[in-house]
C-alpha cells in the first residue's frame, strides 16, 4: 500500500545549533527526510535555528522558519500553517524529541489537530525513562546489566551500596551521554550522583553495575508499518565499554562477533523495535556482549530516531536511513520502495559489505585548556572522519590520515610515543590519541597480553596492530632501490601512505611516488553498491584500494577499476573534512553549494571529502563522490584519474586552502583565488606591506620567530600585545599578553608547538568596536560587499564566538565607507575570484584592518539566510569565470536585524575557564531575528558584552 493520503502537509523539527553530542549528522538526516517528502508532493514545513546548515537553505523545503526551537515557536508555526496535518520529529536528534515531548504534555498537538510520524510518544517515553525501559525489557525477557533508578540522593547512595563499585551513572533524557559517569571509587560517588541529578530534565538517574571491559555493538534498523524489519549495519566499537559510543573507535561490520552471537542480537533487537511501540521508521539498538566464549549479551539502550550511528551507517553501507525511514513514516512499505544505489533491487533488502569501515573521533581539547582528556560515558568529540579499505588496517589508517592532526597515519612518521610509562598511561586511561598509542606500544616491545589487560580491546584488532608493525620492521630493512613489488604493495594494501613508507626507507615521499609509478603499484577505485557487487550498482560512489593485477582469459593483464572516467568537463571541490571548532558545518553548507552551482553551469561535478555526518558526503549530491582523506596522495592520484578543469579549494575552510600550494606546484589549476593571492592574505607580515602600500590602516605589528625577537618587538608596541600565528584556522594559538613574562611563556609554549612559524605581534586596540564585511569579487575587479556585520562583543573575543549583528547598529556614516573602501581595495588588491572576508577593529572613527582570509567564510551562511540570497551559488559562477558579478541582480531582503548567536559546548567540561578571548571555542551558532533594538534580546546581549573578555 503505498503513502498515506491524508498526509500533504508536514512539520519537521531541526537539532538546532552544533553542540557536542548532536552535530551535522542530523544536518545530513533532515535535508534527506526533506527531499523525501518533497519526492511525494507533500508540503514540507521546517523549524531549525542553525543557519550554518544545508537543511535551512531555501530550497530545501517550501517554507522555512529560523526560530528558537520551543513550544512558543512551535504554536507561532501552527497557527500559520493550519494546513499542518503531522510532524516528525525523529530527524533532529534529541533536541526535536523533548521539544516533540513537551509539545504534546503541553497539548500541543491535540490542539492544532496535529498526527505524529515516525515514532510515537510511548516509544519515546520509554526508551528515554531509564526505569521503565528497563521494566520493559525484564518483561520481553532480554536481559539488562543489574541496574535501579534514583530519583533522589538519599536513593543513588542506597543503590551504591547495595551494587558496590564500579558503576555507572547515567542521566534520564539527556544527549551525548550528558551526566554520564563511571564511578570506580565511594569517595568519587556524591558529586557523580549530584551531577547526573542536575543534568536530567526530570531528575532521574538510573544506576548500572559497570560491565567494565565487555565489548560494545551497535545495530541500525528499519521497521514498516507491516513489521518488516531489516538490520542495515552492524556497528563494532573498537573500545570496550565505559568511553561513549560518539568517542569510540568504531568499525562496521562487526568483526569480532561470532555469526552464531550476531544471529541472537539481531533477534534481540527485532523484538525490542517491535515492542517499544507502534511505529513506523529508523531505530539505534545498542548492546554489550562478554569478552568470552560464551558471548552473553545484555541491552544497553534503544533511540526510536536516526542518530549520529544512522548517518554512519548510512556512508558505510550506502543506504539512506533517513531518507527511507521518511517513507516509512508517511505509510510506504519497505517492499514497495527500491534500493537508491541499485535501481534494481527493493530497500527490504538487507545491505552486504564487501570492505570495511572505520570511525575515528576527531576531538578539540586544546580549545579548552585544563579540560579533562580522558574518555568516558560523556561524549567530547566535536567531529569525526570515515575511512573505507578493503580490509581493516587499510580503513584504519585511512581514517588516521583523514584526521587533520599532522600525523600521516599510524606509525612510521617519527612522532610516536616512545616512553614506556607515558604510552602505559595513554592506554591505562583511554586518550584522545589511543589509538596512536597502541601502536607504539606495539613498536616498543609491550606484549600484546599486556595492552589487552590494561585496554580490554579484543586481541584480533591487537594482532591486527602487532601486523603493521612487522610489516614496517620488514620494510625499514631495504632501501628505495630495493624494495620489491611485493612487498610495496602489500604496504598500499595495509594503508601505509607514502610519506610513512619514505620514512621507512630514509627517502623522499616523491620517490617512494615515482617507484609505485614504476613497479605499477597504483590506487583504483571500487564502487560502495550496498550489495558486495552482487547487482549493478547505478551510483557514482567510489573509495580507493590497491589489488594484485590479474590475467583475463585472453591474457591480457588488468586491475578492475569501478570509476569510469567521462568525456564531460570536470570540477573538484575538495570537503572541509571533519568538524572541529573554528571549521564547522557552515563550510560544507558551502561545498554543497558550490557543487550544485558548478553543475548549473554544465560541469561534471566531483566531491572528495571523509566526513561521513554531512550533506557533501551525501551519494547524490555531486556527480561522483569519492570518500577518501583530503589527503595529499589521495586527492592527486584522483586528480590524475578524473583530469579535471581544475579544483575548487575556497568553500573548504582551511582544510582545503593548505593544499592549494601543493597543487599550484604540481600543475593542477585552482578555480578562482589563486595560490599566491592565498598565501599573500595567510603571511601576516606581506599583507601588513600590501595595506602599508595602499595607505589602509592597521594596528602596529612586527614579526618575530623567537622569544628574543618578540621582546624587542615589544618595546617598539606596547602592551597589551596580540600575539598570533601565520597559518591557522580559528584563532588558533592566538593570545592578549600585557607583560614580557607572559609574551615568553606563550611565544616559547607556541612555537614548541608549531616550529618554524611566524608570530605577528599587533598593538592590541583596547577598547575598539569590531566589524566584518564578506564580498564576492570577479577577475575584473568588480566588488560587491554581500554583508557587514557588526560585533557586539568588543575586538578582542574571535569573530566566531561574538553576537554578530547584521546589518551595523552603532558605525556611522564614515566609519561605513571607510569599511566599504579598504574591503573593494583589498578585494581588488589580493587579485581574489570568488569570495573574500575582511575583518575590521574600528577606534576613535578610525577603521583598522585586521585580517582578510580570500575564502569563503564562517559568516557567509549566516548572511545568506538573513538577506535570502544564494551568494555562494553566485560566488562559485564568478570563480568559474562562467559569470561577471554585475551579471546578478541582487536583492538582499531583511526587515530588523539578523543577529549570528553563538552556541557553547561548556557543559561537557564542567572545570574549564569559560572566559572568550581571541581563540574560538564556540560548537555551533543560531540566528535570532529581531525588530528593532528595542527588543529585549538585544539589551540583554549589549549589556554583558564586556563580562566574557579574557586574555
């Protein structure tokens, strides 16, 4: 039977701002439900206040609202929509849910007449009430770890007692593990208990017995509306349990389960789906299995709503989970729906791999200083990357090179661990850098018994690690002259980049490249077909490998390459790889965008990127997708594949500027901004020569490459002192001294950290407003300003964690065309193509430069949805050179002012210094919309924009 007929109309509810624990991955989640139901003509109705995102782009539903996510704004919805006939809200993670929940105990939906899809609020409830889940399950017979609720302190201290130590805490209706704790000792219980108390809704904790080294799993299902169930992914946690399944290491398809185990949990988890309610759509089934021979398997918890795992799941297997749970939502049945990738077979089949996945965290501790690093129940990463191989240690260390860190993968790059009680510590309490750690245990003769005991990672992957390492020790003993193919290749096949295999062999990375070249050890590209290429695969979804050539039977001698190559013209947009503070979801919105507008004008349109959480990595959003690392190696080997145009770098934050040098050496064109003009605007000290020689203004500044240069610097520009490093993303590093004593300690503390760089000194403008401008230029010179953005926090805190207003409410007339003047100067002067952001610290009527960055911007979103302009669409023609910008007729519509909000993960580090200053630390940004500045929001942000100033 297929979709509902008295559904036309529906309300999806957004995730709202990045924060740790709820990230893109419901970005990605919500603009597939969207287009699904577009698919089918129904009306689609959208509440999300993250402008950053690709799901509050005007085109991705027919009527948009960048509001606050509560019942007030919810009721503003319905009453002007009253054609509303349903709302799903299991596309917005955690936050859609409790807004769903408080909706309906507020009578909400009962009022406005308003059917709920995709789940139902008994599902809700009882997955998220820890106490009666666990009723639930003792009455379905699937067994749970011993565990009791507590509502109150008095009762937490009477569980203790009665479970003894360890134990878990674990907060009712919270996301990414918020409240979460192990307690190992009695001392550590009351302010464990407080805590988790304080940090649920209703004030309930359910308290475990720690299963403390038992492995953890993960299941992705779908359920119709006739019961069909089908598993999509079987997700293994590398880690054990007790580190949150958003910090873990995970890989899919489980590899250590026996299939007798695996047959048990798949049952378990059917039954759970099927009891929890009567609903149709995604599920996330989460189980712990002993580490021994008899595999006992106890639930943990059930989600009714696609999570951080269904996006993952959804990269790994190539099956879209949101987009299908959407059509079971609205009444199809999954034997009435076909397989996306296959065109040929139905979605009620279950999807086979025939490679593996790794998930790897990508955390930002250094954001957050005097944080605790250790990993637990609470969730602290900020992003992740994929990586897929044909084996484990292949999508291992894909994952490690795709993670922006400096290193090249595991090992045999020289920046090990090499200590004996420093590696015994990385591995005693589970780092951020573990899984680095491992191998150098390995590398320094601990026994792999012993790194079990003390990590309770299964020995498979342990020997898997002890592999690699024999694998490079082998290697290490021959010379670039007399490696053999054999064993070359064996190296590509494990995943060793060239770079880890010239530091084996004391070369260069070049001449590690020129002998794959000649022994014909070279990548090839294999298609993710959801069916182990059991069926024609229709879409272009590619990740690369190495295999052994073979002989056909006419002899000739071939290696089955999946990727044909087009006679089309060809673009490359290089991703922005994994979120982190300071390059978030807004340079994907970017990406997407370029794609698209490269399409527009005739293109055959490329993504290479290894996030799986975003909308870039989406299989239909480019013409062809590779997810690979934006890695070196693996990008130029797919430019030498697909021979395009030229590369887009500008739309991928700093991940894919640092690469535009490599490409402009190696011959590959760059669209738009050329290298040079790049590196003209990152080289602090040129770009200081560039305003000089226009006569724009800009605080004093010198540049110094030690602690004895930064001292005599400081004579000539008085304290206070920004001190700041070339080359960086976020206001990383960057600091306010106001003696020579704290100058030394941070100039030594950062070039310890980023030999060899430069440091711009400036004279810090005290007291100074701050102000910023985007602009798209074209290759004749032509300016046009997009927005201006005023600051309401004094110059001082980074541009990404100030209350950014649009347009200006304090500069007048003078300070406006000065602003105006230097961004078309600058613009021009930096030769840019494409899209440009110059920020401005302005004193005493006098407007200073502070920096420009000739790329797209966190701000360009922001702007974008506030005047409802595509600017990036307009941006990417222009660099294309397809259009001039005084082709476009631009139209900024804004009634008030837009304010860009910026959103605090603090909670998950409960001792950090939560002081702004010039380093970013914001997760995330909303948009608030107001009349006037009479609005009360507005006084309140002005008036505590100085309290959050630090040095």
């Amino acid at each position: 039977m297929p979709k509902r007929k008295d559904l036309n109309s529906v309300l999806i509810i957004g995730s709202g701002p990045i924060v740790i624990g709820q990230a893109c991955e419901f970005d990605y989640a919500g603009s597939q439900s969207l287009r699904s139901l577009r698919e089918d003509g129904i009306e689609t109705i959208l509440i999300n206040s993250n402008p950053a995102t690709i799901m509050t782009d005007p085109s991705m539903a027919d009527h948009i609202y960048l509001l606050p996510l509560t019942t007030k704004s919810i009721i503003q919805i319905l009453k002007e929509h009253p054609q509303i006939d349903a709302v799903l809200p299991t596309m917005g993670g955690q936050t859609a849910l409790n807004l769903c929940i408080e909706a309906d105990v507020k009578g909400i939906w009962k009022d406005f007449d308003v059917t709920l899809i995709g789940v139902d609020i008994a599902a809700i409830n009882v997955t998220e009430d820890r106490e009666q889940f666990r009723e639930l399950m003792l009455k379905i017979g699937v067994p749970m770890a011993p565990q009791a609720t507590a509502t109150s302190f008095l009762k937490g201290k009477e569980i203790a007692q009665e479970f003894g130590f360890p134990l878990v805490i674990r907060s009712s209706y919270t996301l990414g593990g918020a409240g979460a704790s192990i307690v190992y000792k009695a001392e550590d219980f009351d302010n464990l208990l407080s805590y988790g108390l304080e940090a649920s809704p209703i004030h309930e904790v359910m308290i475990d017995k720690a299963m403390m080294g038992w492995k953890e799993y993960e299941l992705e299902l779908l359920r119709d509306k006739n019961d069909n169930v089908v598993i999509i992914c079987s997700i293994e946690n590398m880690d054990p349990m007790g580190i949150h399944t958003g910090d873990s290491i995970t890989v899919a398809p489980a590899m250590t389960l026996s299939d007798k185990t695996y047959q048990k949990m798949r049952d378990m988890a059917i039954h759970m789906m099927r009891s929890i309610g009567d609903f149709e759509g995604g599920c996330n089934v989460q189980f712990a299995v002993s580490p021994d021979e008899k595999e006992d398997i106890i639930a943990i918890e059930i989600n009714p709503r696609v999570s951080r795992s269904s996006a993952l799941a959804s990269k790994a297997t190539g099956y879209p989970i949101a987009k299908v749970a959407t059509k079971l939502a609205i009444g199809y049945s999954l034997d009435e729906l076909d397989n996306v990738i296959t065109k040929s077979t139905s979605a009620l089949f279950e999807p086979t791999l025939d490679y593996v996945i790794v998930k790897i965290p990508r955390w930002n501790f250094d954001k957050f200083e005097g944080s605790d690093r250790t990993l637990g129940l609470q969730m602290k990463s900020v992003g992740e990357v994929m990586g897929i191989g044909r084996c484990f240690q292949e999508a291992l260390h894909k994952a490690t090179q795709s993670l922006e860190i400096k290193r090249n993968g595991l090992g045999a790059d020289g920046k090990g661990y090499t200590d004996y009680h420093q590696i015994i510590e990385k591995l005693t309490n589970a780092s951020w850098d573990r899984v680095f750690a491992i191998y150098d245990a390995v590398a320094i003769g601990i026994p792999l018994s012993q790194i079990h005991d003390i990590t309770r990672i299964d020995m498979w992957y342990l020997k898997q690690y002890e592999e690699l390492f024999q694998l490079q020790k082998e290697i290490a003993t021959y010379t670039i002259e007399t490696i053999q193919r054999d064993l070359l290749l064996e190296a590509k096949q494990k995943g060793y980049g060239d770079r880890q295999i010239a530091h084996m062999l004391r070369c260069l990375e070049s001449a590690v490249f020129a002998k794959r070249e000649e022994l014909k050890v070279q990548r090839v590209f294999k298609l993710v077909d959801t069916c182990a290429a059991e069926f024609k695969a229709k879409t272009p979804y590619y990740y690369s490998t190495f295999e052994n050539e073979i002989e056909s039977a006419t002899g000739e001698i071939i290696i089955a390459n999946e990727s044909i190559v087009t006679d089309k013209k060809k673009i490359i947009v290089l991703g922005s790889g994994p979120n982190r503070i300071g390059q978030g979801i807004e340079f994907d919105y970017c990406c997407v965008h370029g794609v698209l507008a490269a399409a527009e004008c005739g293109y055959e349109t490329i993504m290479i990127n290894c996030n799986p959480e975003t909308v870039s990595t989406d299989f239909d959003t480019a013409d062809k997708l590779y997810f690979e690392p934006v890695f070196w190696e693996h990008i130029y080997d797919i430019i030498r594949h697909e021979k395009p145009e030229g590369v887009i770098v500008q739309l991928g934050g700093q991940t894919a500027l640092k690469l535009a040098e490599k490409l402009t050496k190696y011959g590959v064109k760059i669209i738009g901004t050329s290298f040079e003009a790049l590196d003209l605007a990152e080289d602090r000290g040129n770009f200081s020569t560039l305003l000089k020689d226009n006569n724009i203004p800009y605080p004093e500044f010198g540049i110094a490459e030690s602690a004895d240069e930064a001292l005599v610097l400081a004579d000539e520009l008085d304290f206070p002192i920004l001190v700041r490093p070339s080359y960086v993303l976020g206001g990383q590093g960057m600091k306010i001294v106001i003696n020579k004593e704290e100058l030394v300690v941070h100039v030594v503390d950062l070039l310890g950290r980023m030999p060899g760089n430069k440091l711009l000194l400036d004279h810090y403008l005290d007291g100074a407003i701050e102000a910023e401008a985007d602009a798209i230029c074209d290759a004749d010179g032509n300016v046009y300003i997009i927005g201006i953005m005023e600051h309401i926090e004094p110059c001082g805190i980074h541009s990404g964690d100030s209350n950014a207003m649009l347009p200006v409410f304090n500069l007048g007339d003078l300070v406006m065309q000065q602003i105006k003047d230097h961004t078309h100067t600058i613009a021009r002067e930096l030769k840019t193509v494409g899209l440009i952001n110059v920020q401005f610290a302005v004193k005493d009527e006098l407007v200073y430069i502070i920096e420009a960055n000739p790329r797209a911007s966190r701000t360009v979103p922001f702007i974008a949805k506030a005047y409802k302009e595509p600017y990036v669409n307009y941006a990417t023609k222009v660099m294309l050179g397809h259009n001039k910008v005084t082709d476009f007729n631009f139209n900024p519509q804004l009634d008030g002012y837009a304010i860009k909000q910026p959103v605090f993960s603090f909670n998950k580090f409960p001792n950090v210094d939560k002081k702004l200053g010039p380093e970013m630390k914001s997760t995330g940004e909303s948009i608030l919309f107001i009349d006037s500045l009479k609005d009360d929001a507005f006084y309140d942000l002005y008036a505590r924009r100085k309290m959050y100033l630090n040095k």
